[in-house]
C-alpha cells in the first residue's frame, strides 16, 4: 500500500493556464535579456561601463522584474481563486 494521497484532477482551464504561464515564465526572461543586450550594442561600447548606464540599466532590470512579477502573479491570483471556490 503506498501512503500517499491521491493528486486532485486539474481543470482543463486551470491546466491550460498553468501550462502557458510556465512556457511564458521561460521565454520573458530569455526575450527581454535579448533585447537588452540588443540596446547595449545599439548604444555602443562603454555607455554600459559609465555610471549613468549603470544606472539606467538597473533601472531598465527593476522595472522589467517588477512588470514580469505583476504578470505572473496577475494570472496566478484568479487561477488561485478559481481552485478555492470548487
């Protein structure tokens, strides 16, 4: 006899959402990493080196980090309510 609990059936829409959310949790980050590597040649040698390329990069990261959070959990949150409410 094996101790462990049986694993509730997903719902076909909660499984598809699951589904499409992790292959987007994949491809943003490799995406937007491409496009800023894009810039940083597109901006030229040393802009990346100097502080205020710093800067605007760290700010660039912040806001695409907190935009793909607020996404992500934006698509978790109705999932999660959908799953309490059966």
């Amino acid at each position: 006899m094996s101790s462990e609990t049986p694993r509730p059936v997903p719902v076909a829409g909660i499984d598809r959402d699951l589904k499409r959310l992790k292959w987007w949790t994949i491809l943003a980050p490799v995406l937007f990493l491409m496009l800023l590597e894009a810039a940083r040649r597109i901006l030229g040698p040393g802009f990346d080196e100097s502080w205020p390329g710093y800067v605007l990069l760290a700010g660039v990261v912040a806001i695409g980090a907190l935009a793909f959070s607020e996404v992500v959990f934006g698509v978790i949150a109705p999932l999660e309510d959908r799953t309490i409410q059966q």
